[in-house]
C-alpha cells in the first residue's frame, strides 16, 4: 500500500481568521499551524491560494508532517492588490480522511492609504506641470487629436483661389 493511500486527520489552528486592517500596500505574513492528528504522515501534495497576492513562503508547496506532530505554514500576503474587504482560501491537497482537500480562510480589510487618493485639483497641478504643460492641452497628443472631415479640405481650397 502506497504512503499517499494511508489517509491521516489534520487540525488547523485558529482557522478562518478575521484579520485587523491594513494599509494598501502593506505586506502581511500568516502562519496557520498544522497539527497531524492521525495515525499516518500527512501528506501535502499540492497547495492552491485563491490569489496571486499570496505566496508559499519557502516555496514548497508538498511536505510531510509525521504523526502527532505540527508544521508551520507561512503565507506572504501583498495587500497592495486588494482594497476594501477581501477573503481569501488557502487549498491544501493532501492524503486527509475528509477527503482529498482541506481549506484554510481568512479575511482581511484593505484600507487605500488617504495619501494615495488624491482630488481633481491635485491631479490637474500634476498633468499641467507634467512635461509639455499647457502646449499639450492645447495641441493634443498624437494619438487624441480629434478628427477631420473631407469638407474641411474642400473649404481650404476655396479659400485659397
């Protein structure tokens, strides 16, 4: 019999946790403790994070955990892809009696920082002293300068005679 078949229990920590806010921005590490509960190693053979923001510290993402005792799982979470409200699942895959995965969550609330907001004045100021300052508001880019129509030629040449 295969060691993967040999299925174990696993406790989690202080599963589906309620974070404090954070600043945008920010990075966050989250360590869940896994406890093998059973009578057969555990077996992680994959884990899945329901975000790019977060990542499996050490990079491993298969382990094995002997029976009765515990393995730390850290996360590094990058809040700055996130705002407002957000949760996120961790995915374990492994040899569990449950069946084939187990599931850890959190969530957390992201908050912009107030200095990251900015109003419309401000954001004038910056695009008029930006490079070209007024000469671009009133010639336009190259790529946002209107249209033409043919009549507009044939005035021209009237015009002109």
């Amino acid at each position: 019999m295969n060691l993967a078949d040999k299925k174990t229990t696993v406790e989690i920590k202080d599963n589906k946790r309620h974070y404090y806010p954070i600043l945008a921005g920010q990075q966050k590490d989250i360590s869940f403790n896994l406890k093998n509960t059973g009578e057969h190693p555990l077996m992680i053979t994959d884990i899945i994070t329901s975000c790019g923001c977060l990542k499996v510290n050490d990079d491993k993402n298969t382990f094995s955990v002997p029976p009765g005792k515990e393995r730390l799982l850290t996360l590094s979470y990058n809040s700055s892809k996130n705002v407002g409200y957000v949760k996120h699942y961790v995915t374990l895959y492994g040899n569990f009696v449950s069946g084939e995965i187990q599931e850890i969550e959190f969530d957390i609330n992201v908050v912009p920082n107030a200095m990251y907001t900015k109003d419309y004045e401000e954001l004038y100021k910056e695009e008029v002293d930006a490079e070209g300052g007024f000469k671009r508001f009133v010639d336009g880019d190259e790529n946002n300068k209107g249209y033409y129509m043919d009549e507009d030629f044939d005035k021209s040449i009237h015009e002109n005679r």
